[in-house]
C-alpha cells in the first residue's frame, strides 16, 4: 500500500533516470546507449513505471512523473 501512495519512493532511481530521458524526447535506443542498457531494459523499466504510476503511455508517465514532481521538463 505505500507504493500506492508514495509513487516517488516506489520507482527506482534508475526508473526515475529513464522516465527523465523519455521526458527529454530520447527514443528508447537513444536512452538504451545512453545508460549502456540493452532496449529490452529500457522497455521493462517503462513497463514497470507505467504499472506505478498508473499509466499507459510514454506520454502518459512523464505526465504524471512532471505533475507529482517526480521529475523536471
């Protein structure tokens, strides 16, 4: 239940570094080259991200990320 309720301690810092760079406007190859990740990576965090904060897209989750100040455009 706190996850429910603290979304920002439920993602992990590596979440929350993809979830920046998705708001950014980098692909998930340009983020997968970035954080030296395989793009399956990149896509299982925002697969996991999007189940945390409720979401079902890209647009969706830097939305939500941005409007509970999870992260900064």
């Amino acid at each position: 239940m706190d996850r429910m309720r603290t979304p920002a301690e439920a993602l992990t810092r590596r979440e929350l570094e993809v979830l920046q760079l998705v708001g950014a406007g980098l692909s998930n190859l340009q983020i997968s080259t970035r954080l030296f990740l395989s793009q399956a990576t990149v896509k299982s965090h925002l697969v996991h991200i999007y189940a945390k904060l409720g979401v079902d897209s890209r647009t969706s989750a830097v939305a939500a990320a941005t409007a509970r100040r999870l992260i900064r455009r």
